[in-house]
C-alpha cells in the first residue's frame, strides 16, 4: 500500500518530470485522508504531500492536482460491490450499524476527476462541497434498496446463523445482517477537509479547493528513504514503527486498530 501509494507515485511523478513527459499530473485521493485513522488514509495523505515535489532536489514542471470524493457506488472493492456479489451466492448481505455515506456514480466520480486534473494546480484538492442537496445514507438503507430491487422481502438480522435460516426457507424472504461498526479505520462520519486545511477561493459551485501544503519537508524525505530502505530489504520496520513514522509526519493521524477489517465483513 505505501509503496503504491508513495514510492511508486513519487518515482513516477519524478520520471515524467525529469523526461518533460506532461505538463498535467493528475492522482486520485480519498475523504480518508483528512484526519486519517487507517494506514490507507494515510498512505493517501502522504501521497497529496508528495504531489507539490517539494521533497526532489529540484522543482518540478508540472500542474499536479487530486481529489477527494465520497464512496463510488458498486465500486470494485467495495462494501457495496459485496452486496452484488453475495446475493448471487445466495448468501446474506452484511452491513454495519448506524454508518451514513455519500455516495457518488461512476460518471460523477470520472467527472470529478476530469475537473481537478483540467483546472488545478500545485497539488491542490478537488472536495465536494456539501450542500443541503448534498444527500447522505444509511447503508442499511441501502441495503434494504437493493434487496427490495431483487424483488425480496428484506429481514434485518443480528448474526450469520440466524441469517442462513431464512435463505434455507427459500421463500420471498432476504437477510441482511447487522454488525456494529467496529472494523480498524472505520468513521462514523466521512468528511472532506482536515483540521487546520486551509480553503482557497475558487469559482465552483459545488466543489471547494483545498490548499496542500507540506511544512514538514524534511520528514516527508526521510520517510521516503526509510520506506525505500525497507521495501529494499535493507530495513527492518515493524507495523509499529512504521505507524509512528507516519505520525510524525502526517498531522492529526490518530490510528484505530481494532483488530478486525472490512474483508472480513464483505
């Protein structure tokens, strides 16, 4: 994950650079990187940091630009996606208590991107801006949406056996079961800007812009020679050592680790 998300990112960015390859440099983000609480939000938010080419020992030629959205609805990897692929298993849905997302389709997330990428530069953020018509929604709402779409009758459930009765009935009725949101990572609230981000004037309507800086350059090197070393087999780091490194430099990292995760959900 860091290696894609920082190595490899870096590497590319400074080779299409150092070979005048493009003058656009365009990376998608995630809302997880605003007061991340995973790794991979992060992760993410180190790659934002690395956009504005401040860590290479020359400046860079290139408008670089990302953003953030909300969740792509039916996205591969999804917890969404899971609901398709677990109900042409015949198995249960699954999905956590009292979460709230936005969500955004396919061509509004394309759109989104194809926006930031055309009109920003120096590694600003592309962020919804969220209006009154900004709608957010229960994943057990949707949950029930797309059983009821199947043409079945949705039965809320508090655990996989219970669940397994019902499809073993075979009538009109589909179980969704319920879990507590305790998966490592896991917000109860999804939000765009990090504290103590900074918004820059911008003409959009429905977007705001959000001005990345970087104060801690030579940390961010550091990390990235540390991270090389370790990928190299040179370094030994251990998950520990490594969440420390990443709080020393990402701001307002508070890493939850509850010992379970999404996949296992799904």
């Amino acid at each position: 994950m860091f290696d894609t998300n920082v190595i490899k990112h870096s590497n590319l960015l400074n080779f299409l650079d150092s070979n005048q390859l493009t003058k656009n440099y365009f990376s998608v983000s995630t809302d997880k990187a605003a007061n991340p609480v995973s790794l991979m939000g992060a992760s993410k938010k180190i790659m934002e940091l690395i956009l504005n080419g401040e860590h290479y020992d020359s400046k860079i030629n290139i408008n670089t630009s990302t953003t953030r959205f909300a969740n792509v609805a039916f996205s591969n990897g999804s917890l969404l996606q899971s609901f398709t692929t677990r109900f042409l298993k015949k198995e249960p849905l699954v999905s956590p208590k009292n979460i709230k997302r936005y969500f955004v389709s396919h061509k509004e997330a394309a759109q989104i991107c194809i926006l930031s990428g055309a009109l920003l530069s120096n590694g600003q953020i592309l962020i919804p801006k969220i209006l009154n018509s900004f709608k957010i929604y229960p994943i057990e709402d949707v949950a029930t949406n797309f059983v009821l779409n199947k043409g079945f009758t949705p039965i809320k459930l508090k655990n996989k056996n219970e669940a397994y009765k019902v499809l073993n009935k075979n009538n009109n009725e589909y179980p969704i079961v319920i879990t507590e949101p305790d998966t490592s990572g896991e917000k109860d609230y999804e939000e765009f800007i990090g504290k103590n981000e900074k918004l820059i004037s911008s003409n959009f309507k429905n977007f705001d812009v959000v001005n990345n800086e970087i104060s801690k350059i030579n940390e961010l090197k550091n990390f990235i020679n540390d991270l090389n070393s370790t990928l190299n087999g040179d370094l030994e780091v251990s998950k520990a050592d490594l969440i420390e490194k990443v709080k020393n430099l990402v701001n307002n990292f508070n890493h939850i680790d509850t010992g379970k995760n999404l996949d296992n959900r799904m």
